[in-house]
C-alpha cells in the first residue's frame, strides 16, 4: 500500500481524511507542522504524498513545504494544500512553492479520495516513465557500446590483416594514431577546428585504417608506386591509386551492414577516400580542392606525408624530422591547407618525439 502523511491540527479533518483512505492507502495522521518535519527527517521509507493543511500555528503549510524543498530526501514528494482560505494569492503562492494540488476546506469524502487518487495515478505514470526511461537509456548504452567495441575489433582486424600482408602497413598505422593525436589536440587548442574530445580519439583511431585499399591492390603495383623507376608503367601507378577508392568502398559496405552511419564510419570512409587529394586540386580520386576535402582527410594528408618522409622509401631516402619539415612548408598551398601546415609545424617536436 502506498503510503501517505495527512498534517493538520484539526482533529475532525484527520479522522475524516483517514476513514477515507484508509482502505487503500496506509494513512500517517500528524497534528502540527514541526511533527510532520520531524516524522519526514526520521522515516526510512517516506510517504509517497503529502496532504499539508496550510493554516496550522508555530509552522504552517507554506513553512513546511519551503523546508522539505531545501532537503533532498524528501523534495520531491507531491504535496497537495489543504485550506479554507478562498483567495487566488493563497492559492498562487502554494504552487509557486511547488504543491501538486490545491483542496479547499470544507471538503468531501469522494472529492478528497479522488483528488488524492489521481496524484497517486500521476506518480504512478511518471514512476513508470521513469523506469521505461531508465531501461531504455541502459538497452541504448549497450547497443552504443557494442557497436563501438565492433568498430574497434574491425579496425584491429585490418590493421593486422594489413601488418601481415606487410609489416611496414602495421607499423605506420600505430604511428599514424599517435601522430593524429598530438596534431588534433593542437588544431582544438588553436581553435583551427572544432571537433569534440570524442571526435578526435575516433578521428585518430579511424586514422589507422587510411590505407585499407592496398589489401586490394596487388603488392607488385603498390611497391612500383611507391619506388618508381623508369621500368614502372603507368598503369601500375594508377592502379595503385585506387586503394583510395577500393578503401572507402569497404568502409561503405560495413556502414551498411551494420545500419549505422556512425561518425566513426563517416571519417573512416573520408580519410580513406580523400587522404591524397591536394590542396590545389591535383590529388586523388576525384581532383578535390580546398576546402572541399573533408577536414579529417586534409588532416590525416599531412601526418601521412611525413610519416612516409621519416620512415619509408616511398619518396626517396629516409628523411629527418628538420628534412620532412623543410618539405612540407615547400607544399603549403599546393599539397596542403596552410593554416592546418602552421598547427602541424607547432607541434612537430612533440610529434617526432612519439618515434625517435
């Protein structure tokens, strides 16, 4: 039985009141409000609803209700106003201090049992509410967190698909996840972009698996791509192109199949497609220019540059950190966004500190 506190210092009132409900409801009658406080501070489990006579001596109704509101434990329990004043300012200033219902004095037996049924209907629907909510905020959190770990062991799974096919792949995926890292914390410092704190750890994650379309393209066009002599054709180059495209059309098959268009996917697919197109429109695939290439893509070409510059052979010898910086500024405007150059250039030190 739900249990409900009548306070009123009129004897008759609370004898009416309890024969009234007492079939129902397990009924607390208290005579003053000092007692009904001391009664609400002291009980381990509380009335679910207040019936608080107004005009009471030492502490009245509007006294009772100001302290209850400033005393978390008991703030929220509905409170309807018993009174015999008929005036509106008495009325309006017991539900500005928050009560539920208003009942004036004198009443009926069926017109208080319904008044207090219907709040207790109230409280009922918004428990429920609150428990439906509560379920689906937990069902959605798991599914959220499912999908996220999906992504996770998807991206470990190319990345070690990858490492396998070729260890460098491998190697300049972890590196690339740390370097995004370092160069998103410094664009959201800079206020160069806006991304979120969550935002830029997928960014970085997603980063690892820019490269994903090589596993599609057969070694001998990528290695003649990345070490080009005057023996490589031209159509091993272009082939090798394509890993953009072959890249980002896996990612676009998995989007579908698991029914989310998550953020995760969106920058995955960006990076993967659009991580070689240049600044002055002369990249791959599709010849995008400025401010048309996704800002993830604009971003991840840069980390990507001088990664390979520093520890691959894909554009001649191995340079340093003050080499691959040297040629990175000779590419602003053409290669690359030059505001996203001069982020990168501040925090180049603490990039070529991650891989010494």
């Amino acid at each position: 039985m739900e249990k409900i506190m009548i306070v009123d210092d009129n004897m008759a009132n609370l004898i009416m009141a309890r024969k009234t409900l007492e079939d129902t409801y397990e009924v607390i009658p208290v005579s003053s409000g000092i007692s009904a406080l001391e009664c609400l501070h002291d009980m381990p489990d509380l009335p679910v609803l207040l019936l608080l006579d107004i005009d009471m001596p030492n502490v009245n109704g509007f006294q009772v209700i100001s302290e209850m509101k400033n005393n978390k434990k008991i703030a929220d329990i509905p409170v309807i106003f018993l009174t015999a004043q008929d005036d509106d300012i008495t009325e309006l200033e017991g539900y500005n201090l928050g009560a539920s219902d208003y009942i004036k004095k004198p009443y009926t037996a069926n017109l208080l049992r319904k008044r207090v049924d219907i709040q207790i209907q109230l409280l009922n629907q918004k428990n429920k509410l609150a428990d439906y909510n509560a379920n689906l905020t937990a069902s959605i959190q798991e599914k959220v967190k499912r999908f996220v770990e999906l992504q996770y062991s998807v991206v470990e799974m190319f990345v070690t698909m990858m490492e396998k096919k070729d260890v460098r792949a491998g190697l300049h995926a972890k590196r690339i996840e740390k370097d995004m890292d370092v160069f998103l914390s410094a664009l959201v410092r800079q206020e160069t972009v806006s991304y979120s704190a969550d935002d830029c750890a997928t960014i970085s994650f997603a980063a690892k698996i820019h490269d994903l379309g090589k596993l599609c393209v057969k070694d001998n066009y990528i290695e003649a791509s990345e070490n080009p002599s005057s023996k490589t054709k031209p159509f091993e180059i272009e082939a090798a192109k394509i890993h953009t495209a072959l890249g980002a059309e896996i990612i676009s098959q998995i989007t579908q199949l698991a029914s989310n268009n998550s953020n995760f996917m969106t920058y995955a697919l960006n990076m993967c497609k659009y991580h070689h197109e240049n600044w002055d429109g002369s990249g791959y695939p599709e010849k995008l220019a400025g401010e048309k290439i996704p800002m993830e893509a604009r971003i991840l070409s840069i980390v990507d540059y001088y990664d390979n510059l520093r520890y691959s052979n894909k554009y001649g010898k191995q340079l340093t950190h003050s080499e691959a910086l040297m040629k990175i500024k000779f590419l602003k405007f053409t290669m690359f966004d030059q505001k996203l150059v001069d982020v990168f250039l501040s925090c180049s030190n603490e990039i070529a500190s991650l891989n010494p």
